[in-house]
C-alpha cells in the first residue's frame, strides 16, 4: 500500500476489551495517542516444515530490520478482518488466498510502546495460518518489506523461546503458532 494512502486511512479505536468505539482516527493519530485497533497477522506455512517471516523495512518506524509475519496490516473502518487480509496479501507479497485455506487462531491483544520515536502500537490481532502442500514463488515489490525468509520450525522455536531480538516481540502469537504446529504434528 503506498504510504500515503496509509497516513490518511481511518482506522476503528477499539476500547480495552476489543469492541469497535463509534470513533476512529487516522493511523498516524491511532499511533501517537496510543489508542487500541485491529490488525491481521498472516502467517505461513510449507510442507517442509518451514514458517515464512518478512525482514521489515529498515525506514518504518516500529520495529525496522526486524522479522515479522510475512503479511499484516491495519483494518480499516468498517473493513471486515478476512478482506484486509485478502487484500494485503496481494499487496505485500503478490499471493492471491483464498479464504477456505486459511485457519483462524483467535485473537490476541499486544501492545508495543517505541519510546525512541513516541509511538505505540495497541492492536487486537486476527491471527490465520496458511499451510501450502506445494512450492510457491512470492515477489515482494514493497518498500515496506526487505524481503521474505523461511525459517525451519524448530530454529524458530528456538528463537522465539530465546526472545531473538531480531524478532518483533510478537511473543504470545508466536507460541500459538508453535502450539498450532505442534498439534498438528500428533495427527499427521
């Protein structure tokens, strides 16, 4: 999404317990007041027991050069979870979903304060997985986004058990995508 389209966006404040207020603000305001929003979180999986993270931009603002999920974004005022996360898909790494593919894991609330520039970042996030039983070839055409990395599960666990700062601090969502994983691994 280009960035100035990001700016002006209106975004729902949530209050503490996750309910749509009858306000919302643009991103940038959400940001610097510290109010409570939603997002989605995508992340995916291959049959080679691998997670796809993204190595976020060096210039954005909250967590620079760090790895986070390889799709993710704002919900935008009246926008349903499922169709922002359709959308940024396409946008962000060029992968049309389809919806019956996807798995929800809940939602979690995470709140990050980045002092160095006075923003916070207090969202509801709708968590979904991917699981692909074939190769897919991703493009990443997104200033926002360095490029796209497989980590091998285990490696991943690994790092999110040692809280890797190269990691955004996502911790809560990543163990569910380890408990997910893992569960699935009984049955398989």
């Amino acid at each position: 999404m280009n960035t100035a389209d990001n700016k002006s966006e209106k975004i729902d404040i949530l209050d503490n317990q996750g309910r749509v207020t009858s306000q919302s603000k643009t991103r940038d305001l959400i940001h610097k007041d510290g109010n409570w929003h939603q997002s989605i979180h995508l992340y995916i999986l291959d049959k080679n027991n691998r997670v796809l993270f993204q190595r976020r931009s060096k210039d954005k603002m909250l967590f620079a050069s760090m790895y986070a999920c390889p799709v993710g974004g704002h919900i935008k005022s009246g926008e349903a979870p499922l169709s922002t996360l359709v959308k940024e898909s396409l946008e962000e790494i060029n992968l049309q979903i389809k919806t019956e593919d996807l798995t929800y894991l809940g939602i979690d609330r995470v709140g990050y304060h980045n002092p160095k520039v006075d923003l916070s970042e207090n969202e509801f996030v709708h968590i979904y997985i991917l699981n692909l039983d074939e190769e897919i070839n991703l493009n990443v055409e997104n200033a926002e986004v360095e490029g796209l990395f497989w980590f091998d599960f285990d490696d991943f666990k690994t790092k999110v058990r040692s809280k890797n700062e190269e990691f955004m601090p996502c911790w809560i969502i990543y163990e569910k995508i380890i408990d997910y994983v893992e569960n699935l691994k009984k049955f398989i």
